[in-house]
C-alpha cells in the first residue's frame, strides 16, 4: 500500500501457492469498498482473507466510514472470536488519512511512513517502494514495480498485479464555474503524467501563467 500526493493505493500480484505448487497466477488480492472509499489488499488464505474483508465492511457500516474504529472493532472481534482466531490472513488497508496493518493476531497497526507490505513478499515490496517514494513516479506506478522487484525475487509472488486506488482529493473555493473549469484542466493533466499529481499541479501552474 502507497501514499503518495494525496493518493492511496494498493497493489497485489496474483499467485496463490499450496506448499510448492501454484494452484493460480490471477488471484485478486485487493478490494475497494466504493461507498467507504477503503480500499484493501490480502495476504495468506484467500477464503479467510475474503472473510475478514465482509467483517472489515460491516464494523465500516457501523462506524459511518470511521476505519480507525472499524480496524480496533474488527481487532477486538478476532481476538474474542474463536472463529475468526482461526483465521490465517493479514490485511493492509487505507483510506484518504489513515493506514493500517491488521495482523492474525488481532493487532492493529500503524506503520511509520507510507509504504506497506505484506506478505510472502511484502518486504522486498517494502524495500522497493520506500526507495521509490524519492523519485517523481506517482503512487500507482510505486505500487507497481514495488510489486515487480518482489516477483523477481520471491518465488511465492508473481506478476499479475491488480491495482486499487483511492482517487485525488481537491478542494475549491471562489468562483465555482471557475473551480470547476480549473479541476477539469488538472484531471487531463494528471491523466497526462500517468497520475504524477507533482507534474500535474506544475503543468496546470504553467498553463495559468
């Protein structure tokens, strides 16, 4: 999971491995609550993950979209819940002011920073993807070849990756004609430099001058 110039987003590959045989290379490990604006990605068992992510989207119903109190909620559930405590499966999820790490053992996590990786190999993501947070690559494309350096390492991570995002957030004020024409103009050109909103803002400030 990256953030990155006001956006959130989440990146996973797609192998699902029983021991040493891989049993699919096109596995979606990430999820979006639309309503919410949450997004999520998986690691360790599909079907549990899977669980979890419904249990994740009832505590954010309760809570009015509030992921903090939904992540401690659902962390309070695994805990007591003898079902769940069965549950093989970490989650990483995000949504446009907080992310979080919520382990087997019904920890919830902050991490430092605006990198996250899970799973088999989520260090070797980790590792790519604070590296990359220098470099103008916007937040998707992070997430992205964060996913790539891990597949060329770790045998239990492929490439096949699926990529879920949290769009830019903006706000206005004055005119709202002129807002408007100004959020249209910094959509083509975020849409321009691959979602580098950096280049965008700088493009638009041009164009204005």
């Amino acid at each position: 999971l990256i953030r990155k110039n006001n956006e959130v987003v989440v990146a996973g590959d797609g192998q699902v491995s029983l021991g040493n045989t891989v049993l699919k290379s096109t596995a979606k490990k990430v999820r979006k609550i639309e309503k919410r604006s949450v997004i999520a990605g998986f690691a360790g068992s599909t079907a549990d993950a899977l669980t979890l992510f419904e249990r994740l989207e009832g505590k954010l119903e309760k809570h009015a979209g509030n992921l903090s109190r939904a992540a401690v909620e659902l962390a309070k559930d695994w805990r007591t819940d003898k079902y769940l405590r069965r549950l093989e499966a970490l989650m990483a999820v995000g949504d446009k002011n907080n992310s979080y790490i919520i382990s087997g053992t019904g920890d919830v996590l902050e991490p430092e920073g605006d990198v996250i990786g899970i799973g088999s190999g989520g260090n070797y993501a980790l590792a790519a993807g604070k590296v990359l947070m220098s470099t103008d690559m916007s937040a998707e494309q992070v997430a992205k070849k964060s996913i790539e350096v891990a597949s060329e390492i770790c045998v239990f991570t492929n490439n096949n990756i699926k990529i879920e995002k949290r769009d830019v957030v903006a706000g206005f004020a004055g005119s709202t004609a002129d807002a408007l024409t100004l959020f249209e103009r910094l959509e083509a050109k975020i849409e321009k430099h691959a979602g580098n909103l950096s280049r965008a803002a700088v493009e638009l400030a041009k164009d204005r001058r």
